[in-house]
C-alpha cells in the first residue's frame, strides 16, 4: 500500500513538472545572441525580412529595415513567482552591455524598451515589448539585424548604365560615419576596376552622396572623403589615377525621402558619371 502511494505521488510531481516545463512551438527556438528567462517558452515565433518600428523616445519612433526576428515568451510557473517587466529588461539590458551596446528607451508604463548593438558586423536593434501585464513574466523579443544594401552587378552592366544615362548609382558599404570601405563591397570595387581595364578610354567621375543624419557640413565632408576613398581603391586596382576623378554632394541631392530608413539607405550612395 504506502509503495502504491509513493509511486502515484511520484508520478504526480513527474507529472506537475512536465507540465511546469512546457514546450516550445514546433519550429521555434532562442536567438543565439541571448539566453532565455528561466520558466519560459516560445508560444510563437517568425523571422523574415521586414521593416520594423523602433521607439527611440518618448515621442519618436523610426522605421528600420533587415532580417527581423520576433520571439513571444510566456512564463510558465504561478504568476506570484514571475519576474517584472522591469527585472526582463535589466536582464537583457545587462547582456547587451556586455557585447558594447546600450539601451536608448525604456518606459514601465508603456511596456517597452529598445536597445541597440553589434554582432557580425551589423548594426542590431533589439526591442522587448511586455504583454499580459508586467508582473506576468510574458514578453516579445525583437531583434532586427540591419544589413547594408547589398548589390552585384557586373562590369558590363555598369558600361550600358553609363553609355545609356551617363550615371550608376552604387550602394557601397562604409563603417558608420567613416570612410572606410566595408569587406563586403570589395565586389564592387573590383567590378569598377574591371569596366576601366576593359575601356581604356572611359574616364569618371566618383560622386559621394549621404542621408540627412547629421549635419550638412559634415555630410559633405563625408561624401567627399568616401568619394576619395573609392576612387583611391580604384586606382590600388591598377587605374590610372588620371581617369578619375573625385567630388561630394552631401545631402544636397537625395533620390528619395529621408523620412525612413529606407530611404536613407538608398541616398547613402556613390555614383559613378561619364566624363
């Protein structure tokens, strides 16, 4: 008899702690960048590419594109015991510290807060967003990589673009506010390169343009330097730097509304002109 009822208990605390420790969503798992909350698990889940709305204070909020990851976490043990909306986001703010990122919003009573770093090179955005109420333990996980215009294109594209309308507009990658060309636009370069090996008589002109983040005169300065940058990666390609020429036009000429950052994306550009 007490085996019998050691055993039905054992099997009722088994039982309760299956239950304690539910499973996530078919398909769902963590962001690699953190850790999860302890008595939690994913309910839902997606990650695409997608435009995302981001509060930066109290009364402004911008939209970013990239790859964006969105995870909801629903704590599983008795509300009693569940952490505030508060303690989540110290948690993650604590981990983001670590990487060299840093929060730039955070409000208790409208359950959100945002934060940005880096990972692989990319500028990451991460909101935490709470629902159920704040101290339920359950909350939304955002994370949004931003990736850089990315654009293949082949010498003899470029040729017809200039022979056609006398101009391309490339989208080549610098580190923020600098002038230094990313890795992932060497492609770029080398293709340019290549369209002045094969038309020895083709002379340009390396044209920088910039968003409207900052001001104008350090826009200009930095379409200007980055102008230059390329234009001397060119010639480190073997072209003679007596074809080439150099110049910045700031934000003086942008071919969309810097409103979003797509826009912005597409106005931070270097065009290539036909002399």
């Amino acid at each position: 008899m007490r085996k019998s009822i050691y055993t039905l208990i054992m099997l009722l605390l088994v039982s309760l702690s299956v239950y304690a420790q539910e499973e996530d969503k078919t398909g769902c798992k963590d962001s690699p960048m953190f850790n999860r909350m302890p008595n939690t698990s994913i309910v839902e889940c997606s990650s695409n590419y997608d435009e995302m709305e981001i509060r930066l204070s109290a009364e402004t909020t911008e939209k970013k594109e990239g790859t964006k990851t969105t995870l909801q976490y629903v704590y599983n043990l008795e509300e009693a015991t569940a952490p505030s909306f508060f303690q989540i986001v110290k948690n993650f703010e604590n981990a983001i510290t670590k990487t060299g990122g840093k929060r730039i919003y955070y409000s208790s009573e409208g359950g959100v807060a945002t934060f940005m770093t880096r990972s692989g090179g990319k500028d990451v955005w991460v909101v935490l967003n709470d629902f159920g109420g704040g101290k339920r333990g359950n909350f939304e996980l955002n994370i949004l990589e931003m990736e850089g215009m990315k654009q293949d294109i082949a010498a003899g594209e470029m040729l017809q673009a200039l022979n056609t309308t006398g101009s391309i507009a490339l989208y080549i990658n610098f580190e923020t506010g600098k002038s230094i060309i990313k890795p992932d636009s060497q492609g770029t370069i080398d293709q340019i390169g290549q369209l002045l090996k094969d038309n020895p008589g083709l002379k340009v002109s390396i044209e920088g343009h910039t968003d409207n983040v900052g001001t104008a005169a350090a826009n200009q300065v930095l379409s200007e330097n980055r102008a230059k940058s390329v234009m001397n990666a060119i010639v480190a390609k073997g072209i003679d730097k007596a074809r080439l020429s150099s110049k910045g036009w700031g934000q003086t000429k942008p071919v969309a509304e810097n409103d979003g950052e797509s826009g912005k994306a597409k106005n931070r550009r270097v065009e290539i002109v036909k002399l």
